[in-house]
C-alpha cells in the first residue's frame, strides 16, 4: 500500500462523521436536567431532525435536534447533546395532541403529529444519519396507547428546495 497514513485519516475521518446513537443508560441524565424533568421520567431519547408546518405544503424546514418522549407528553430541542438548549424547544403535551400518524417512504419514516392546525414532523434518526425504523414505530405506538387518535396523513414532507441559481452563459 503506497498510502497507509492518508488512509487511516480518510477512514478516521469519514467515521467522526458518524454520531453513536443516544441510549436512555447515558444521555438521559443530560437531558432531562436540560428539560426539567426527573430522569426516570425520560420514557424514551433519540437523535431527529423536525420541522413545524401547517400541512398544506410538501416542503418543510428541518432542523437537527433530539426528541424525547416522557409520561407527559413530546419534548424536541434543536442542537447536539452537548450545546441543546430551549432556543429551538418544541413540548407537547399528550393533551395538546390530537393525532398522530407514522408515514412510510422507502425506508423512511416520518411521524406527524397534530396540534392544532400546525403538524411536528419527527424523523426519528439512530445516529443523525439512518433512520431509526424501530424508534419511529415504538413512538408511535407509545401514543397510540395513551389513547391519541391516529390520523391520515396527506403526504410525506420533503425538506426545503434550495433556491435555483441560474448562470446565464453568453453564446457568440
């Protein structure tokens, strides 16, 4: 091999990328001070990205951010666990929800919850990159049983389209 060193840093650095999925045994000590809540209150801790929007619409803005679920109800704060604050907090109660779906895309999931006319869409990642499957259908279900109604969703939302930058190219 010509280039070992230059390998290794390729590799090392292509794996930073990757952020190790958030467990309950770990993070939920960190987040639940963040929030002010009792640890043992914390039910459930995932890495996402959200987005709030009024339905209509096929594009929302996402954000990155960390979801939890707890007795009462949905807490979302943007950021890392490390810098997350309440500068970007989304907190549903179970009774300000008044429906919930779990939408599929390929291998996508996306969960729309209602309150309101306003819908937080949840994609309920393991390690900021792969979509967590299971995680999504065990939010799910953990609002369906606490008695949320499950709604049809219209559509899957996709993130927001960059604006499309034109270059006019003089032809002689």
């Amino acid at each position: 091999m010509k280039y070992p060193a230059l390998l290794g840093l390729t590799a090392a650095a292509f794996l930073a990328g990757c952020a190790t999925p958030l467990t309950k045994e770990t993070d939920v000590q960190r987040f639940a001070e963040i929030i002010r809540v009792p640890r043992t209150d914390v039910q459930f801790i995932s890495y996402c990205t959200f987005a709030e929007t009024r339905g209509w619409d096929d594009h929302a803005v996402f954000t990155e951010g960390i979801v939890a679920v707890t007795s009462a109800g949905l807490h979302v704060l943007g950021g890392n666990l490390n810098n997350a604050s309440s500068k970007r907090e989304i907190v549903l109660s179970n009774q300000q929800i008044s429906g919930i779906d779990l939408r599929h895309y390929g291998r996508g999931r996306q969960l729309h919850l209602w309150s309101g006319d306003h819908i937080l869409v949840l994609e309920i990642t393991a390690n900021k990159a792969f979509v967590d499957q299971a995680g999504s259908e065990q939010v799910f279900q953990m609002f369906r049983t606490r008695g949320i109604p499950q709604k049809k969703s219209d559509h899957y939302f996709k993130g927001s389209v960059p604006p499309i930058l034109f270059v006019p190219i003089p032809l002689k």
